[in-house]
C-alpha cells in the first residue's frame, strides 16, 4: 500500500454495538414505557361515552330531558377526548423521534471528527463538522466513501431530518420540501392552498410506525457503514468544501492573533 492509499474513516465491526446497542434500547424503552400507554383510542371514547353517561343519568329528568341529547353529547365527549389523545401521542412520537434522531446525529458527528483528525487537523475538523447540516454531512460522507444518498436507510434519514427540523422550527424549507417530498407525514392536512387542501406544518404527524421505520433505518446505517474507507476511493469533492475550510482557518486564525 502506498503512502496515498490510507485508512480515511474506519469503523470496526467490533465496534457496531457502541453505536447501535444504545439506539436499539432507546427505541424499545421509548416503546414500551412511552407508546404502549395510548393503546387503542377508540376504545378510549367508548369509555369515555359511558362515563358520560353515568354521570348524566344522575341527573337525567325523562319528564324535562332529551335521551337522545344526552347521547350525542356524549359521543361528543368521547370523540374529543380520543382526539386529545391522539395529539397527545402524535407529541410524544414527535418528541422520541427528535430524541432518537439527535442520539445518532451526535454521534455519527462524533465517530467523524474522529476519523477525519487522523488525516486532517482536528481543530480545523471539529468545527467544520459540528458546522456542516445534516445534508452536507451527508456529501461529506459520500465522498469519503460511505453509501447513503439512494440507499432505503438513507432516504429515509434523510426524511427523519426534514421531520426533527419542522417539529423544531414550524415553516420553512424544511417544512416545503418534507411537504412535497413526503406527503404520508402530512395524513390530516388542513391547509387550503388554490382552493385545494394544503398541509400546514403544524399537521405535522409520525405514527408509531413510522417512527418504527425512522429507527430501522438508523440501525440499517450503521449496519452499512464500510469498514475502511481509503484515500485512493475519495470521490469527487463537494463544491461547498474547500470555501467552507478557507473561511474556518481564516477566522481561525484571525482569532490566534
């Protein structure tokens, strides 16, 4: 091997339970804990219906009182309460769905910067890295030599990303192209726009399963990560590179001065 030919990134396959042991019980604990505990809401409002009923039985005058009223206030009451409950667990999945997606975003920054200070200067690396979107991570990575843009885990990451930054950050781009790309995140929408209905990005839904998918996904990732990548295998360099590195080292070295 010649001099030109080095290890860019390694990740030893001994290593793959560092990575994916701890997403795997944070996507079992977050189901068993967490999403287990909504069950099935239908059943829910036909709970609450009764319940309703009960308490209104006790009040109930045949002589002044509508049974049929009675009842449809309490569908009523039973459809509203299975809704709350439903947005309630659409904002945990939402919210496990952030966790989980930030766990492995962390630490695939991490594995980066270290793999990339073997080669290039760490100061420099660590604060390109932790600078980068997720989609130029994602060039990055493709160039070293790591296969995510086209892949099933990828796009789907890439999906997982759109939905963390809309949950995050309500509208904008993020929130245009998940809409357009992604539409299946979007069930409810209740937007009009062109007199046809729009998502708003507060319509924003993950089901469990979904979230199921974002997680194998995850795991499908590092599964898939080589485990060498070589100098000689580099691919064509992203054009935003060597601006982004010229900036950094200028403020930099503005600061040591």
């Amino acid at each position: 091997m010649s001099s030109e030919n080095f290890v860019t990134f390694w990740l030893a396959r001994a290593d793959l339970p560092y990575f994916i042991e701890p997403h795997e019980f944070y996507v079992s604990e977050a189901k068993s804990r967490l999403l287990s505990q909504f069950g099935d809401l239908g059943e829910e409002a036909e709970k609450r219906e009764l319940q309703y009923l009960e308490t209104a039985a006790q009040y109930f005058d045949p002589e002044y009182d509508d049974p049929m009223s009675a009842y449809e206030q309490a569908y009523s009451a039973g459809t509203d309460y299975a809704w709350s409950l439903l947005e309630m667990q659409n904002t945990v999945v939402l919210a496990l769905t952030a966790g989980m997606y930030h766990q492995f975003d962390k630490k695939l920054r991490e594995h980066t910067i270290k793999e990339l200070s073997n080669w290039c200067k760490r100061e420099l690396i660590t604060t390109m890295i932790w600078k980068l979107t997720f989609h130029q991570l994602i060039d990055l990575l493709e160039w070293i030599g790591l296969k995510i843009n086209g892949t099933g885990y990828g796009e789907k990451i890439k999906a997982c990303n759109l939905v963390v930054n809309v949950y995050k950050h309500g509208d904008g781009d993020a929130h245009q192209k998940l809409s357009l790309d992604y539409p299946e995140y979007y069930p409810y929408p209740t937007g009009v726009h062109r007199n046809q209905s729009a998502p708003n990005h507060d319509d924003l839904h993950v089901s469990e399963e979904q979230f199921v998918e974002f997680a194998d996904a995850i795991t499908a990732f590092w599964n898939a990560v080589p485990e060498n990548c070589y100098y000689s295998g580099l691919k064509e360099e992203p054009k935003w590179l060597d601006h982004l590195v010229k900036k950094i080292e200028k403020k930099q070295k503005g600061n040591r001065s």
